[in-house]
C-alpha cells in the first residue's frame, strides 16, 4: 500500500505551500484528503483530489470561494483570499475569523441551546433570500468567536437557487436541490430543547416504516450499499491489502464497540484513494499524538484500543513492540485485520479491564501506555489508575474536566503533564511522564 507515501506527500506540500509552522485543525470524516489548516495570519481549505475526496460533495474548492464571495455581508464568515489548483491538488486560503472557537451546542448537555439554533435559523433565512442554500448544518460547520458571534463555515454543500427551494432546502431537506446526506435544520431540530420530542416520534415512526418496507421489498440497508461501494472500488484496485482493510471496516461496522445501534467503524481513513468511512477521523487525533511521543525502540500498550490504529501507527513509527487490547470480540478480530493489512507484527487480544481475573500481570508493563476515551466506560477506575501508574509514560484522554484529569494522573506518580492538543471533540489529549 501507498499509505505512508502519501502521508509524507501530504506533510512535504504543507510545508511547501504554508509552512512548517502550519497546524492541522480539521481533517474530513468521509475522507482524510480534504483538511484545513491554521497559520498565523489565514485559513487553509486542502484538497486532494481522489475518488474519495471528491465524493459527495457539490462543488470544488473554487466552487466555494465563488460561492464565499457572495456572502460577504451575511454573517461572520471568513473571506476567501485566493484559490489555485497545483495538479492533484486544491488551496483556499481565507481570513482568519477572529479567535474562531469550534462550538458543538450538542455535545456535553442534553440538548442543543434554543436560543443557538434561533441564530443559526436566523442566518440561513439571511441567505436563503438571496438565493443561497448551505445545505450541511452540521454542528462541525458552526463555531463562535471569542465575541460570541455565530459563525458558519464550509460551503463544499452550497448551492445556488430561488429563494423558496434555498428555504426549502435548508429548512426542511426538500425540493430539486436537496440530497439524501444534506443536514437540515428540521433534522437538526432534533437535538433542540422544547421541539425534540415530536420530531423524535416522527423519526422513530419514518425508520420503522422504512425498515418495514425495506423488510418486505428485500431490499438493502445503507449499511449494505455503503459496504458495496467499498467492496467495489477495492475490487476496481485488485489489491488484497484493501481486501483485508473492507473487512476489517465491514466486522467494526457491524459490532457494538463505537456507535451501538449504528452501522459504523469508530475510525474513518483514506488508504490508496479509498474512504473507509468512520465516526471519527483517525489522523486527526495521530497528528496530535505523533508530534509529541516517540515511539521508536519502545514497547507500546494501547488499553481500549478499538480498530488498533494506534497500535498499527506506533509500529509504523519504530516501536519495537506493540499490543492493543478491546473488551469486544469483534472489534478484536478487525484490528487483527488491519495489522494484517499492513503486514506488521501488532498483537491483540480481548480483555474486559472489568474481569476479575489478574490481568495486570498478564499484560506486564510497557514503556508507553495509552488510554483516549476508555477510563469513562470501567467501573474500578483506581484498578485501572494503579495498573497505569506502573508505566514511565501515558498517553491520556477522558471524560472529566483538565484540572482532575491532571489530578488522577499525578496520583497515579506522574509528576510531568503536558497537554499535547485537543480531539476534534474538545478534549485534551495529555502526555505524562515520571
């Protein structure tokens, strides 16, 4: 596979075109060729162009810098500094929004604040009377200032038509310009406080009439189609690596290890051209990391470790020995498959960190330990922060606020943090050390 090709690819142009001061703060969840970076004075949309970048999306990125321009007056939104196209590749640079913070009104509270959806209706209303239709209002697409100004972002979506099918589109997914994946703000109105509860009965009642006539009609799922595109792209390759990796992603879809109820991996990655679709894009979360640990000639142990690209990645970068475990079975197996992939010598084996039996001395002790996002889910929390604070150095991220995190890990006999970095969820990622 060309993976760690392009991956070099990718770091040899940023900092061709941008710079080697140029942060990563945003990667695509349907493909990790469309990212954006941050240098100190503007914003950079990248593309590279592959069947996977491409793929669902309405426009290029000169599409968008056209379709910017006209916004100009309505809201806070970044304005488009240039577009050039270099071969494979698309740039747009825009004006930074002032101290731009990511807003996700959803995520830590049980429901979306009213008062941020009426900003968000009250924006699209503004440019659905020009003519213009977002069409993906997606929480990853808003964000406030350090003002507290409301500010929308990516227009790959974007569309352009009479006012009514703008309305149309945006309210409520309907009308000649609206596609199954658009993100409207009826759909989004089922996270809102006071109006979720009818549009969640209305849900529940569409999905099982669907699933009812689906039943009836033989007919396919998403998830089916969406592992038949898969299947058939890598078949277009000829290459059994892809072969391996549709598998892997076909047995993580189907397991209740990240989205329970839901057909899909926890990870999402772009390999040879190819998105193998996720909840979370997994470079995103490696750029933190790999920037900041070394790896090379130490042993790594990745507790909770899910499809084991962490794993895989510590492998790849020189660690000399590698084991990832996972309470499910399923999401074992997949992993297994992903190292057999890419060819390297990466063990996995199922643990339930729960069970009474020792696994402590089973497991042994590493050089590097990692736990991201797995402490929340353990019922004997200090049995798990005991067996860490036998290891030199952690890689941590939790559920709880920074200041006790960084409290259980001094406990644990770590007396050097440093925070690394955030997940795209808001979160700190720490390195400790003792």
């Amino acid at each position: 596979m060309n993976y760690q090709n392009e991956q070099q690819e990718w770091d040899n142009f940023i900092i061709k075109e941008i710079g080697d001061k140029a942060e990563l703060i945003s990667v695509s969840v349907t493909s990790s060729d469309n990212r954006v970076y941050l240098d100190e004075n503007s914003v950079y949309k990248i593309r590279r162009l592959t069947p996977a970048s491409v793929r669902g999306r309405l426009n290029s990125l000169e599409d968008e810098c056209l379709f910017m321009k006209r916004l100009t007056d309505y809201g806070n939104i970044a304005s488009p500094i240039s577009y050039k196209r270099l071969g494979q590749w698309e740039i747009l640079k825009m004006t930074k929004i002032s101290r731009l913070i990511i807003h996700d009104p959803t995520f830590g509270q049980p429901r979306e604040q009213f008062k941020d959806f009426l900003r968000i209706i009250k924006f699209a209303w503004s440019i659905n009377r020009i003519g213009c239709s977002h069409g993906d209002y997606h929480f990853q697409n808003i964000g406030l200032n350090q003002e507290g100004e409301l500010s929308i972002f990516d227009f790959d979506q974007a569309t352009i038509a009479n006012p009514l099918q703008s309305f149309m589109r945006d309210f409520f997914g309907l009308g000649k310009y609206a596609r199954p994946n658009d993100i409207s703000l009826f759909r989004r109105a089922g996270n809102v406080q006071f109006i979720w509860l009818p549009i969640k009965a209305y849900r529940i009642f569409k999905k099982v009439c669907i699933r009812l006539l689906q039943k009836l009609q033989k007919k396919q799922s998403h998830y089916s189609s969406t592992t038949s595109f898969l299947n058939e792209r890598v078949a277009l390759l000829n290459d059994s690596s892809l072969n391996l990796l549709t598998e892997a992603w076909d047995k993580a879809s189907s397991s209740n290890a990240s989205s329970p109820g839901s057909p899909l991996a926890y990870y999402s990655i772009d390999i040879n051209g190819v998105n193998f679709p996720g909840e979370r894009p997994w470079l995103f979360r490696w750029n933190t990391i790999h920037k900041s640990i070394i790896f090379e000639e130490k042993s790594f142990l990745e507790l909770g470790c899910n499809m084991g690209l962490l794993a895989l990645h510590a492998k790849l970068s020189g660690a000399k020995s590698c084991l990832g475990v996972d309470v499910d079975h399923d999401i074992v197996g997949a992993a297994k498959l992903v190292a057999q992939a890419f060819n390297k010598d990466v063990s996995f084996r199922q643990l339930n960190l729960d069970d009474p039996i020792p696994w402590e001395d089973e497991l042994g002790v590493h050089d590097i330990v990692s736990l991201l996002s797995v402490i929340h889910w353990v019922k004997d929390k200090n049995r798990v922060w005991n067996f860490i604070g036998k290891h030199k150095e952690v890689i941590y991220e939790g559920h709880e606020s920074d200041s006790e995190a960084e409290q259980n890990l001094r406990k644990a006999g770590f007396n050097t943090i440093i925070s690394i970095g955030l997940s795209e969820r808001g979160r700190k990622i720490f390195h400790a050390v003792k």
